[in-house]
C-alpha cells in the first residue's frame, strides 16, 4: 500500500465517493475502461454498472480482494489485474475505450510515465480522466488535523500520505497530462465541505474513516488525544465555531484525449 489516503471500506450500496460521479460523466457511454489503481473498487463497480467492461488494476491483492466482494454484491463482473502502474502496464495498445483513476496519478513516480502508458492502452481518441487530491492548502479537513498532530506529537507522527497534494495545483496537473502526449486536455477544481458539530467530531470521523489518522488516533493516551483536538480546533477555527464548522475538501480533475 503506497503512502495515499482514503477510507477504503463500505457496502456496494454506499454513496459514490468525491469525485467519482465526475469521473462517470467523463467516459460515460464507453465500452471497455480501465480503472488505474481501482482501490476497492467503489469507481470501478460504479462503471460497471453504468455498462463498461471494466478492468481494475492494482498493486493491493487484499484490495483486489475487496473488489471483487463488491462486485459480487453490486451484481456485475469485473476484470481485476495486480499490476504496479510504475510499470509498463500488462495490455496491448489501445485495448480500452476509455481510462479512469481516482486519487492514484498523485503516488506514481513518474505520473508523466504512467500517462504515457494510459495513452498506450487506450484507442485514439479515447477518454481518459483522473482525478487527485488539490494542494494542501484547499483541503483543510485533511492538512489542519494532520498539522495538529505535527504540532502537538513531533513532526514524525504526521509522516504520512506525502503525496497528498502533490500535482494538486490544477495547471500543474494539467502539464504532466500534456507532457504524457495527451490532448483537449481540461483541469477543474471539484469542491465540496465536510460538516462536523465541532473539531472533536472532524477528529472522531478523521478517526473512524481514514486509516492514516485511525492509526495514529489508536496510539493516543488521552491527554494526547484531548491536546491534538484542541490543536485541531484552532486550525479549524477559521470554518466555523462550536455548533458547526464547514471544512472545505477540493479535488483536481483532468479530462484529457488521447
Ligand atoms: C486512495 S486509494 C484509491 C482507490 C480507488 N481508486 C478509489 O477511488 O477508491 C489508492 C489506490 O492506489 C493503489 N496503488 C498505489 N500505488 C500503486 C501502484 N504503484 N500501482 C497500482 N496501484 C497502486 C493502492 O493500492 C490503492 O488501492
């Protein structure tokens, strides 16, 4: 498991994740998709069911694992391939229609290189659209809590999810699309908030959902816990007060063809 982030657990039945019904949207009508880095599959499900033959790819066989249970549950089949996306990926050129990849490009060493090889595998003029994580300072759900435990715990305990953020500039995203050979080559900001009573609740959603931050909340005494929550509450202070806080969470989308 690379150093990303999102919770990766839920029924089939469970709302669709940020970002992904833009993805949808950008290769619906497609036939055969490639979903890069499928995760448990909730994307990669979502375009089956939409009518794409869709291969998930993956570096996770317990992830892998996941997806299959979820397309069993969801009443669709699914291609799924453990492969690194740092490699030259295991099919022949322009074997899909249209290629998706949700919080993945972000972790690859060379997102340029890794592009490349989705051009290769899609048909001229196929879809491809990712999305990643926008930088740090428009996803303050996320960089407040973990500079709280930075400040509170050493600079070590928040060493997690490097790569959260990176390429989230949307220009910068939309280069190395470009730079990949890609063309009509579009970068957007996907914007939602997460709602909490106070910063105690984000802490205890953060907590309950996330496996970085559920890790680390684990290993809290509680005076450490109570001390990374009133850290939180002061980075947080600027969305809302006691009673409800709106923490804004943005995403950069790019569709590209090939
Ligand atoms: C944040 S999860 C996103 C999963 C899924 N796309 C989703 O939206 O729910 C990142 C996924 O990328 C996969 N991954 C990380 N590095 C990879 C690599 N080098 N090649 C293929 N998959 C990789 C991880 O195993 C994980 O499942």
């Amino acid at each position: 498991m690379t150093d990303a982030v999102e919770a990766e657990t839920g029924p089939a039945t469970e709302q669709l994740p940020f970002g992904a019904p833009e993805l949808l949207d950008a290769v619906a009508g497609t036939e055969r998709v490639l979903d890069l880095g499928c995760g448990s599959g909730r994307l990669t499900v979502a375009l089956a069911r939409a009518g794409a033959a869709v291969t998930g790819l993956d570096t996770s066989r317990e992830r892998l694992e996941q997806a299959r249970r979820r397309a069993g549950e969801g009443g669709v089949e699914l291609d799924l391939v453990a492969a690194d996306m740092n490699d030259p990926l295991p099919f022949q050129d322009g074997s899909f229609d249209a290629a998706t990849s949700r919080l993945v490009l972000m972790a690859a060493a060379d997102p340029a290189a890794t592009l490349r090889e989705l051009r290769r595998v899609v048909v001229p003029n196929g879809r491809i659209a990712t999305v990643i994580w926008a930088s740090l300072d428009r996803n303050p759900w996320f960089s407040a809590p973990r500079a709280a435990i930075a400040a509170v715990l050493g600079a070590e305990r928040a060493a997690f999810a490097r790569v959260f953020g990176k390429l989230g500039d949307p220009a910068e995203a939309a280069e190395v699309h470009r730079a990949a050979g890609l063309r009509d080559v579009e970068a957007t900001l996907l914007r939602e908030h997460v709602s909490a009573a106070d910063a105690a609740e984000h802490w205890q959603r953060l907590a309950r959902e996330n496996g970085h931050f559920r890790r680390v909340a684990e290993a809290l005494t509680e005076a450490e816990r109570d001390a990374v929550v009133a850290e939180v509450a002061v980075r947080l202070e600027p969305y809302g007060t006691a009673g409800s806080i709106r923490v804004p969470r943005t995403l950069v989308l790019v569709t590209a063809r090939r």
